[in-house]
C-alpha cells in the first residue's frame, strides 16, 4: 500500500518510482494499493493511466475495510 496523503504533485520521476513498484510486485501476485490521493495527484494518475494500474482508495479505513472483507 501506497499512502500518499502528503503528496500535492508529481512528476515523471514520481511516475517512474509508482511504475517500478508495480513492477516489482507483480511477479508476486500481490495487489498494487494506493489512498489518500489528492485531486491534482489522482488528475495525472488518470491522464497517464496509472489508475488503471492501482487500486485506489479514497483512505486508509477504506482500504483496511476491503482487507477485512
């Protein structure tokens, strides 16, 4: 899980790191979790398609809610 409440822009090396995460972890089978994104963030996460990469969650309880379902 990605916990991204701090973060208000991202660049294309922030793009890269978020990649070679999923990267690393699909060879896993595990799932690629982001939450707490901010608009301007989720705006370029959506531009470049990267939301399709993620699941998303709008916070942390969502995302412990979804584990314990």
């Amino acid at each position: 899980m990605i916990h991204l409440v701090k973060i208000d822009f991202i660049d294309s090396s922030g793009l890269t790191a978020l990649f070679k995460v999923v990267s690393s972890i699909r060879p896993s089978a595990c799932c690629s979790v982001i939450c707490n994104l901010q608009a301007p963030v989720r705006t370029i996460l959506e531009l470049t398609q990267m939301d399709l990469v993620f699941e998303i969650y709008e916070n942390y309880d969502a995302v412990v809610t979804m584990l314990n379902a």
